[in-house]
C-alpha cells in the first residue's frame, strides 16, 4: 500500500469523532450487531453484520452503511445513529466490513465500476439479497449510505444497481468512477484534490455506462460535503451534484435553497420538497473530519415514520426527528407583526403519535409584491404545545403563536415559499389551527 493511501486511512479514520458527536441513547432493546456468514457470492471476502430490531417492520426498509477506511462496520454501527433510528422506524442495517490492510472500499478498479463485474459491489449485493429473502424487505425501499470511502462506494452501488436502490447518501464523498485507477492501486491523486472536472454530460454517462441499457428510475442522492475538506477536496462536491443532476435528467440551477443550520447551504433539484431528486448540502468551514447527521439522512429516504413498526414505537421517543433548531436572529422579532404582506396560503401537515406530533408548515406569498419579514399567527389546539421549531422563532409555545422568521428567510418573493415546521407535546388532541394570518392578513388554507 502507498504512503498516500496509509495517509488517507489514517485521515479518513477522524470521522468517527464526528460521528461518535452525533450518537444519542438508542431506545431500550434486547436487539444487538450481529455477524452473517455465508451469506451469498463474496469475491473479496467482506464481512457482513446485522442489526435487526426488535420491532422491525413488516416488509422492512433495508440501509446499507458502509465505513471509511481503516473502519470496520461494528465500528460505524457504534459510532453513529442509525441503529437507534432503526429502533424507532424498525428498519434493518447492515454493516459490512472490507478487509483488504487498507479498509477502503473497492470504488477505483474497472470490476468495481460496472453492474456484476465483481470485487466488493458483488458481495454488498449478495448482502443485501440476503436480507431482502430472509426478512421479506421492501424491494422498492433499499437504501446506501456512507462516510469518506464509504461514501465513493455509496455513489458505486447507486451506479452499478440503479434497479435495487431508491435512494442514497453520501458524506464526503467523489463521484461514480472518480477515483477510477484502470487496475488495483487504491489512490487517485487527481480525484482527491479535486481536479478532476467534467461536464455534467461526462459524468452522467460513466454512470449510465456501469448498466448499459437501463432505462428505469434512477436513485435520488443526498450528498454532504466540506469547504475544508482537505482529504477528498470541495471540488468533488459540485462535481459530484452535476452528475446526479445529470443522471435525473434535471438542471444544475436548484430548485429551492435554504440554510438548515448555521453555516450549511442547502440545494435541492428537480422538487422543493423533502424527498427530492438530489439534495445537497455544503457545510462552511467543515473538514474532512465531516459530522454524520443521520437523522437528516433518514429524512430524505422517507424512513421517519411513514412506515410504522409492526407493534407501537416506544411511548417516549418521537416518531420524526426534527430539522436541528435554527439559531434565533440577530434582533428580537417584533412584538407586533411587521407591515406588508398581502394574499398568501399555507399548508399545514401534522405527523402525530401517543404524545407528540411535528408540523410542517409552508407558507406562501400569492400575491405581486414581496413580503419583507414575516410574522405567521395561528391559534394551537387546547393541550398542544411547542417544545422545539426550525426555520422560524416561535412565541408563545402554545394557545396564540406568533411564528417569526430568521435572519436568512424574511423574505417572500411574489409566488414563493418557506418551509418551517416545529414540534410539540399533546394531550390527545391532534386537530389543526382553524386559521392563519400572515402580517395581519388572513390567509387561505390548502
């Protein structure tokens, strides 16, 4: 092995602090990691480990979550969250292991880069198979997530098996057949400091070259990646959101853009809506050294709640996990609701369980003008009560709410929206605001 790929492995070996940040308790369970062994072709010797929940799903969603190098899957089940998210949506993850001395993944040799040619994508898959015949999973519901090494073999297997994967996301990652070598060295210089550019068009069609001939729905990508990435370089990010846009068929000009969190960028393309095409995220002023928000990955995948355990969740922790709660403005918002406004709409979705509920609210300006700092009024439901919210400043926390924007939304454009939302406590009753007023002015309800 080269120096410059032991000096990958140790750097890319950091991520597990931030990730190991991010973990929280997992709900009491008697379910544990387990180790799978033949479990089907496996060229290159992986290893495969389970976790199954106790309260798994009927027809379960399947995650594959693939480690950086110098990992170990126990080690990506340990140190971040989506064994305890499994818990509460009671899908299944499987953690494999490489085991050449590197623990990179295969992403760079050309049997690597095409549907069945083998090396590591095949025993992945056989993995899978497994888990899809001996636990009935959903084949339409079949995820890949990973970090750094993980992440290039995210964005293999969504190329290779366009047909088994609905989704994936990747954390510091290069594109489909970037790290490309033509034979077994595990190091591609170019594509590490992210000089390797492309036209959409070029990268597109590497991936539509791993499946000749395919023609069906492609995987919706989430990709994460930061501006200090001194690793795999921030380059590779837009790189890689022109090849997913590509793949989809959709323009590199975003749908809709935001700000989640301090410091995070977020595009989307081909929809505005949570579960679109491809999501992106820039993180300012991240490393390689990149945090794993898995709630936010299981968010996009559409696994938070939409499909429920086959017994009840736990009667304490949530069902969604929300949006992280945005830092309040600069300035206090108003006492009283700021002038302008005009005709707008609102949609109004509850996610509801035993004690709690989240709110999706999206509000839009429908008339000619644009709205210039915002206050939303509404009325909660006797026994609701907000206990945290994204993209907007909520006050009080129950009865009359005045919901305000943040420094980065205050603005409406003519036909616009923003999405906020907030969760909050109940005594049984799930029901809606009767109304909205938005800057004094009763909106319409959709």
């Amino acid at each position: 092995m080269t120096l410059k790929t032991r000096t990958l492995g140790v750097l890319l070996a950091a991520v597990t602090v931030a990730a190991a940040a991010l973990t929280f308790a997992a709900p009491a369970s008697a379910a544990t990691l387990t180790q799978v062994t033949n479990f089907g072709t496996n060229p290159t010797n992986l290893q495969m480990h389970l976790y199954v929940p106790d309260r798994v799903a009927t027809r379960p969603a399947v995650l594959l979550a693939m480690h950086y190098c110098t990992g170990t899957g126990p080690a990506f089940y340990s140190g971040t969250q989506y064994a305890s998210l499994a818990d509460r949506y009671g899908f299944i993850v499987i953690y494999p292991s490489a085991t050449r001395s590197s623990k990179c993944w295969d992403v760079y040799s050309p049997q690597a880069l095409r549907r069945g040619g083998g090396s590591d994508p095949v025993g992945l898959m056989s993995m899978v198979d497994y888990v899809k015949q001996r636990y009935s999973a959903d084949p339409a519901r079949i995820f890949a997530t990973g970090t750094s090494s993980g992440a290039m073999m995210t964005n293999v297997m969504l190329g290779d098996y366009p047909d088994v994967f609905a989704a994936g996301a990747s954390f510091a990652g290069v594109p489909f057949a970037c790290f490309a070598t033509g034979g077994t060295s595990e190091w591609n210089s170019q594509c590490a400091n992210g000089q390797l550019i492309r036209t959409a068009q070029q990268w597109g069609d590497l991936v539509r070259e791993a499946y000749p001939g395919y023609s069906g729905q492609r995987p919706r990508m989430q990709i994460w990646h930061g501006t200090n990435d001194e690793t795999l370089r921030y380059p590779n990010f837009g790189e890689q959101v022109k090849q997913w846009t590509n793949v989809h068929g959709l323009s590199q000009t975003p749908t809709y853009t935001d700000s989640p969190q301090s410091g995070y960028t977020r595009t989307r393309y081909g929809s505005s809506g949570p579960m679109a095409p491809v999501e992106a995220i820039s993180m300012q002023g991240v490393t390689h050294n990149v945090p794993v928000d898995a709630a936010q990955v299981i968010r996009f995948f559409g696994l938070d709640g939409t499909t429920p355990p086959t017994t009840p969740p736990p009667t304490t922790p949530p069902p969604t996990t929300p949006p992280p709660t945005t830092p309040p403005p600069t300035d206090p918002p108003p006492t009283t609701p700021p002038p302008g406004g005009g005709a707008c709409r609102v949609g109004y979705t509850v996610n509801a369980w035993n004690n709690g509920l989240t709110a999706s609210v999206t509000i839009t300006n429908t008339s000619a003008t644009a709205v210039n700092g915002w206050a939303l009024t509404f009325t909660l439901p006797t026994g609701q009560r907000i206990t945290n919210g994204w993209n907007a400043q909520y006050a009080p926390t129950s009865g009359a709410v005045t919901a305000s924007n943040v420094s980065y939304n205050g603005t409406i454009a003519p036909n616009a929206s923003v999405a906020i939302g907030f969760q909050a406590t109940h005594e049984g009753g799930t029901g809606t605001p009767p109304s909205f007023a938005l800057n004094g002015a009763a909106c319409s309800v959709s």
